[in-house]
C-alpha cells in the first residue's frame, strides 16, 4: 500500500532529495489505472502481447535491426516509433527499475515473458544501471520463494514428487496443475485462492479435501473441508519477512494469540504423518 509514496519514484531518497524532480515514470498498462494518472507517460497496449513489447524492447536497445517493420508498425497496439523513444530514455537514465506485475505471468509466453523483461534489464545494464522487481499481490509473498530458493536453487513451481527438487513453471504451477486434475488433496496456507486462482481452479479445489490454515474469514475458509486458525504472523507470532526488494525484516510478536502459529501447525502435521509412517 505504501510503494508508491514511499519506495517508488514519488518518494525522496538519500540521494535524491527533490524526491518526484527530476524522475521519469513510464507505465505500460491495458487500461489507464491511479497509477498511470501520476505518470508522464503512459503507453496503453492491447493485452496478451508482454513477449513481443519486451523483445521488441530489447531489439532497440541493442540497435537489432527490426527486419519488415517500420516506424508505424504496431507492437501491442503502439507504433515502433514510441517503442523506440522509450527505449532511448531506459538507455540514458542514471539508475531505472522496471517494475511488472504478476499479470505478465498469466498472458501467452507466461514465464517466458518474465524471462525475457529480465533479459532486458539484462541488456540494459550495458548502457546504465539498471534493475527489475516483480510487483506481488501481499505482504511477504517473497518470503516463500526466498525460502524455495535457498533450499532447492529454485524459487518456485517447485516439485518434491521424485524425492528430490524440480523446477518447471507451465507443468508444477498451481493452476496448470489444477487444471490438469493432478491434485487430488491441498493444504493452503497464507493465501486466499478463493479470491485469486481462476473459477475452474476453486470448482476443483471445492471437489477435493482442501486445509486451510487461516487467521480470519476469507473467501476460502467457508467451503475448505478444514480450517484451522493460526496467529497472525507479526502480530500473535514472530517470524522473517521479506519486502518485494528482497530485504529481510524480523517481526517480533506484539500480543499474545489464542492460536498457534503457522510453524507450530505444520511441525504438529509433520509428527503426527511420521508416527502414522512409522506405524504402518
């Protein structure tokens, strides 16, 4: 909620004062949005096209020839003329970043798109410095790919079903593998995929044993087979958080909570499947 005052152009820094001065603020949208109302431009293109403008992207800033295209020739709706002055003003700043939501991950070329937005941040930095940060939905979203990271050399779509990591975004995704019927049981946990995934994944999800692990009501809580409430991290528990630029923070605990933490579930599940193992 406070990126935009405090964290993005709009806010002043050690070294840049004047704060908004000075800054310039391009967003690329299929809409216009509060945020590309405080930009000085603001370039709509048409959607499901993210592969073909970052590439066309990179091509500029590498001086690539563009064979059969010309200065009107459209790339998501937006004349190569434009693409080209943006990719002059990326060339000369001091010091950019390229913020891109999740959204680029869900149109055609899915991790593709992500792939080739950091090969042109990639590229870019053979003229400035340069730098990319995925824009995600909540608090701590990146804790859980720190964690994957560290511990399997990848930060998501992680697949344990061999004993041992694999790493595949399009086939170990949730909603390819929801789509797929591959899943027949879920735990959920520190998400609401009632309110995020798309209708045919909360249709199957509703046909299968789905557990939850909740602090409030949420969307998913009233039809999830289990519920089980846990202590809201920072407030009933302590833990890591990690900020979208990747900055860890430690949260202490504030209150004491009538309900387990997250970590204390888990280790409690974990006991009781191994003495059930065990057993058998």
């Amino acid at each position: 909620m406070r990126h935009l005052s405090k964290y993005s152009a709009m806010s002043k820094g050690l070294y840049t004062p004047e704060g908004r001065k000075g800054r310039k603020v391009v967003v690329i949208d299929v809409r216009p949005t509060p945020t590309s109302k405080t930009a000085d431009i603001f370039i709509q293109v048409t959607p499901g096209q993210d592969f073909e403008i970052a590439h066309v992207l990179r091509c500029l800033v590498k001086n690539i020839r563009l064979e059969g295209l010309i200065e009107s020739s459209l790339i998501g709706g937006v004349p190569l003329s434009q693409w080209r002055e943006l990719a002059e003003i990326m060339k000369q700043s001091h010091y950019g970043v390229v913020m891109y939501g999740i959204g680029v991950t869900q149109s055609r070329g899915k991790d593709l798109n992500t792939e080739e937005i950091n090969t042109l941040v990639r590229e870019l930095n053979r003229y400035t410095r340069f730098y990319g940060i995925a824009m995600r939905g909540h608090g701590n979203v990146n804790g859980s790919n720190q964690v994957l990271t560290w511990q399997t050399g990848y930060p998501l779509a992680v697949n344990f079903q061999r004993g041992y990591p694999r790493f595949n975004p399009g086939e170990f995704s949730v909603v390819d593998m929801l789509n797929r019927k591959d899943i027949d049981a879920a735990l959920i946990i520190a998400t609401d995929p009632g309110a995020h995934l798309p209708q045919s994944n909360v249709r199957y999800l509703q046909s299968i044993p789905t557990i939850v692990l909740e602090p409030h009501e949420s969307l998913t809580t009233p039809w999830a087979n289990v519920v089980i409430p846990v202590a809201p991290a920072g407030v009933g528990a302590e833990g890591t958080f990690y900020r979208m630029d990747n900055v860890s923070l430690r949260l202490k605990k504030l209150i004491d909570f009538p309900f387990p933490s997250d970590l204390e579930v888990l280790e409690s599940i974990k006991k009781q499947v191994m003495q059930l193992k065990n057993s058998s």
